[in-house]
C-alpha cells in the first residue's frame, strides 16, 4: 500500500542534508509552506541554496532561515519587497549570494527540470544585465539565450487537499510555483490543510499528480491572515 | 536635462485618473495583463459591462476588481499582493503556465509600470542603478519581451524634476525596442519610428510646455 503520509514535521523533513538545493513554493504569503520551513529551521540544514520567487518578510520564515545564516545563495526574481529586511540585511553584508532570474524563466526552468529538458531558448532578457554571460542565438530573425533547468534536491510546497498518493489540490492564487516546484525537485514534501480518503479528490480538478509528490503532513491552519 | 516647471493653468492627472484614461484606450475583447503598481489600478476603472480580461501573473485569468473589505477572498491576491477577484469565466494557473502564456505571445497588451522610457521604445523598470543594493525584476522582462503590445504608465516627471521620457535609458534596461505607447500624468504619446509622437495633452497644457518638460524630441500626432 503506497501512503505518502508522514505524522510528524521530523519525519517529513527527514534527510535534507547540508549543501541541498530547496525550492519554496508561494507568490507574496499565499500558498507558502510556513510551517515546513519553521521545521528546516528545527531539521538544522545549512549551506543552502533556496530557490523562492521572494526572499521573505518580517523575521519568520524564509526570513529567519536567512538570518540564522543557514543559507548560501538565494535565487529569486523579486528579492525586495515591503517588510525584506533581513534578506537586505544579509544581502548588504555580503553573507549571501543572489542570483536574479525574471519570474518566468524561474518557472520554465523549474519546468523543464521537471519534464527532462536540460535548456531552453527565451527571449526575455535579452540585451539587458541579466543576460551577460548567456549564450545568445538568433533564430527565425530574433535573439533569444539559453537558460539551463533548475533542479531541487527538495521542494517544499503549500497544498489545499491531499490523498495518501499524494495528489494534490491548490486554493485560487495559492497555486502560483507550487505544481512547478514539485515536478522539478528529488524529493517533494507537501503541507496541506486538508487530508481527504483515496479516491475522494475530484480528478479533474487534481492539479498536482501524486508522481511528483514524495511525502505529504496534514498542516490545518487555516485561513491566511488577512492584511 | 528638462526641469522646467509647468504653468498654473494645467492640471495633471492623478494616478487614478491615468488609469482610467488608460482603461477607456484598451479594445473590447483583449487580454491584458497589469504590472504592479499604478497598472494595477487600471483594473478598478474598467466599466462593469466592458469584457476586457486582466491576467495576473501569478496565475489569474479574469481577474476583477479590489473586493469590499467583507468580501475578500485571502487565497486570492494579484502580482501587487493586494486582494482582489475574479471574475465570472476567470481561471486559475500556475506559474510556468502563467508565463507560458506571456511568453508565448498570447497576450494582446500589457501594461507595464517604468522609471524610463526611450524614444526607440526601450523601457528601464526594474532597477536604478548598475550597483543597486538588491534589484527585483519579477515578472517585467518575460511580459516586456513576450505580450504583443506594452504600454506604459507613468508619472511624466521624476520627483526631482527630471524627465523619464528621454533619448536613451540611463538605468538598466527591462527590454529593448518594445514599448508602443505612454500614458503619463500630462500626456499620451505613442513610440514610433521616429520617436515619440502626442496624441493627447492635458487641458492648460501646450506642445511647447510639454516639451520643456521632457527630454525627449516631442511631435505632435496629426489627426
């Protein structure tokens, strides 16, 4: 019998080693895995390199990952926003490295990882600083670079509904990275509000397919706050 | 550089009402997306019974209006973070989807926030400085390099004064030769080959004194 399952925050976390490369699912703080990254902080990897489209806010989550020094390079497409202030504390210091990608190119190479593409051809950033080191090819009369797949080694995702296959569901905005996270990383470890019965889920509306889900905890929070 | 001051007489159009200058220029039926900022206001002027679908790239296909404080949905927030909703036949996405369809050149506008526009049509939005203490580009190069069209709204004075319609971008570019039209406090202009042209000025306002107050050769559309 296949059940993805897990009981605690230890077990799901379990093996993340030093070095990984971990991708966080969430667009501003909907659809964020909080309570998995409060549990890598308890889990104690360091020397990580974290793939978010934000580099968090306040002093919780991602943002106190940031500060307890336990992340080497963040890559991310819009680091600064209202309430940044550890990640442009650490920034400005020099303890981190950031690589800027445009938000789609962050997915698509998520993507592509996923779906066994190793590069692709893109015509975003093309004549801008982020191109600078970027093979550059004209094809059909337009120049595009090359942008390599982003792999994860752990994807840590937000979910609405999950089976113990691993199927899951999203709430409205909430799905933004999470269903790319989770086909492009090694292991991929689901939160999720609701844990429903095999065969429960809608299959039409099942968004991420248990294959790219690797364990699964029951985290019921709730409604996000509303701000 | 131009910083000459405006006369009395003319009245520059606040924020909201670019946006709703704006929103009356986009065609019956198009799909648009709406960068962060100013843009996003674009979408509270669009009339009730206009079908114009607003994309949000962080996944909405058919997104509507800020909702009322008791109404709001706290799984649904635009590019912008703020809240917003969707409307009857709206979907939802995820993000390599979501850009799948920027990229792909499915989308027939976008409108786009910018700290510079050229008269060749290069815009500069996502960072001041080559040295700048953390650059955010998020969704700007993808939507400036795959929708049809980009507009872009803006105010048509920095706050110091200096004109952000100019020859060349001084900042780091966001995409090049891309922009068609600028909707600014104190005018519209279209980006055309041979640089900027005006098709429509705020009341109290001449050719003449728009064009002190823009680096950036102006003409006048003939219309």
């Amino acid at each position: 019998m296949i059940n993805k399952i897990v009981q605690s925050m230890a077990e799901a976390l379990a093996g993340i080693r030093d070095g990984s490369v971990v991708l966080l699912g969430g667009f501003g703080s909907v659809g964020q895995p909080n309570a998995l990254i409060e549990a890598l902080i308890e889990q104690g990897a360091k020397d990580l390199t974290v793939v978010s489209n934000n580099a968090g806010t306040g002093r919780s989550g991602l943002a106190r990952l940031l500060e307890l020094g336990r992340v080497r390079k963040i890559v991310c497409s819009y680091p600064r926003s209202a309430g940044s202030v550890v990640f442009e504390e650490v920034y400005r210091a020099g303890k981190i490295e950031l690589e800027i990608v445009p938000q789609g190119t962050m997915s698509e190479r998520m993507r592509a990882a996923g779906a066994g593409i190793p590069a692709f051809y893109t015509a975003t950033a093309v004549g801008t600083k982020l191109a600078t080191g970027k093979e550059e090819r004209e094809i059909g009369g337009r120049k595009y670079l090359l942008e390599e797949a982003l792999h994860g080694d752990v994807a840590l995702i937000e979910a609405w509904e999950a089976d113990r296959w691993g199927n899951l569901t999203y709430r409205s905005s909430a799905r933004n990275f999470n269903p790319v996270m989770a086909m492009a990383a090694e292991l991929t470890v689901a939160q999720a509000q609701h844990i429903v019965e095999l065969g429960a889920l809608d299959p039409e509306k099942i968004a991420t397919p248990g294959i790219y889900v690797g364990r699964v905890v029951h985290v019921a929070y709730g409604e996000p706050a509303v701000t | 550089m131009a910083t000459a001051t405006l006369p009395d007489a003319c009245k520059p159009l606040t924020r909201e009402q670019i946006a709703a200058r704006l929103a009356r220029d986009i065609p019956e039926g198009w799909y648009v997306n709406l960068g962060i900022g100013a843009p996003l206001k674009v979408a509270d002027y669009l009339p009730a019974e206009r079908e114009v679908i607003f994309h949000s790239e962080n996944g909405i296909l058919g997104m509507g209006p800020v909702p009322a404080p008791a109404a709001i949905n706290p799984w649904l927030i635009n590019a912008g973070k703020q809240y917003v909703t969707l409307r009857g036949g709206g979907s939802y996405m995820h993000a390599a989807d979501s850009f799948a369809l920027i990229r792909g050149g499915h989308l027939d506008l976008c409108v786009l926030g910018a700290f510079q526009v050229a008269e060749n049509g290069d815009v500069a939005n996502w960072s001041i400085s080559d040295n700048d203490s953390a650059p955010a580009v998020g969704g700007a190069m993808d939507l400036a390099a795959g929708a049809r069209q980009l507009w872009v709204l803006m105010e048509h004075q920095t706050k110091s004064g200096d004109s952000r319609l100019v020859r060349r971008c001084s900042y780091p570019l966001t995409a090049l030769g891309v922009v068609k039209r600028v909707y600014t406090n104190l005018a519209v202009l279209d980006v055309t080959d041979d640089g900027f042209v005006v098709r429509d000025i705020v009341p109290g306002l001449t050719l003449e004194a728009l064009q002190s107050v823009t680096d950036a050769p102006l003409r006048m559309a003939i219309m």
